[in-house]
C-alpha cells in the first residue's frame, strides 16, 4: 500500500484542477504533437457543460438525501444515495470531473494532455474511490454490496 497517506486527503476537484494545470503545462513546450481536430472549441465546451452536469446531478442528489457532499469525510455518510444519476455511475461527481478533463484535453489538442488523462482515474480509484468504498461498506453493509453489484465505479 503506497502512500496511504494521501487516502481522502486531497479534495478531488483540487487533484482535477492541478492535473488540468499540468495537462496546460506539457502542452506549451510541445507543440509538436498538437493535433489539429475541426471543431475542438465547440467540442471542448459540450463535454465541459456535459461532464459539469453529471458532477452537479451528483451534487444535488446528496443534497437531496441530506447527506454529506464532503469527499473528505464519507464516514460521515448518512444515507445510501441510489437513484437519479447514481442509478448509472456510484461516483457521477468523479465522473463528470474526468469528463471535464477530456473536453480540457480536447481543448488543447494536444497527446500529452490526453495521456494524463488516466492519471486522475488511477489517483482517484486508490486514494478517493478505494478508502470511500470501505467506508460506505462499514456504514450500510449488505445494502452497499447489493448497490456495488448493480451499479458500476465509472459507468
């Protein structure tokens, strides 16, 4: 178990924010593997607005449940949230930061940024996703496993 340390320590829209930053980064010394893509604006903004969406459909539906959003915290859970857009994803919020990467990476027409796009889903699966599936197993049990079952980690 490397760096268990980093377990719910780093809220997830922070890692997205400076992997987007990174992505920016490598992309301005390498224009050489810019790849020009018609329409990569338009592109870029629909999967921005789409991947903002199912973070906020997230969002919404805890607050609805009266459940912490707080990703820090999810022993602090007080209720299993499984419908609405959980019905499709566990983790929408999760989901709609990587799909706001894409449309980032889309905008910058660029390979390096598309290649650090796994690097969020490998960082949130060990040190977010993993310790808050432990969590939420502890808290509701058998009613976790069955959602576990049913409902995939992405989609």
């Amino acid at each position: 178990m490397a760096m268990p340390s980093l377990e719910l320590k780093v809220p997830p829209p922070l890692v997205m924010l400076g992997l987007a930053l990174f992505m920016w980064l490598g992309s301005v010394p390498v224009p050489g593997l810019a790849w020009p893509m018609p329409a990569r604006t338009l592109c870029a903004v629909v999967l921005a607005a789409l991947g903002a969406s199912i973070a906020v459909a997230g969002v919404v539906s805890f607050v609805r449940a009266h459940t912490t959003v707080n990703p820090l915290k999810p022993g602090s859970a007080s209720s299993l949230v499984v419908t609405g857009v959980y019905r499709f994803t566990r983790n929408p919020m999760y989901l709609g930061d990587l799909v706001i990467l894409i449309g980032w990476a889309v905008f910058l027409s660029n390979a390096l940024s598309f290649l650090l796009v796994p690097a969020f889903v490998l960082y949130i699966n060990r040190f977010q996703i993993g310790p808050e599936e432990k969590a939420l197993s502890g808290l509701f049990g058998a009613e976790y496993a069955a959602y576990r079952s049913k409902v995939h980690r992405w989609l």
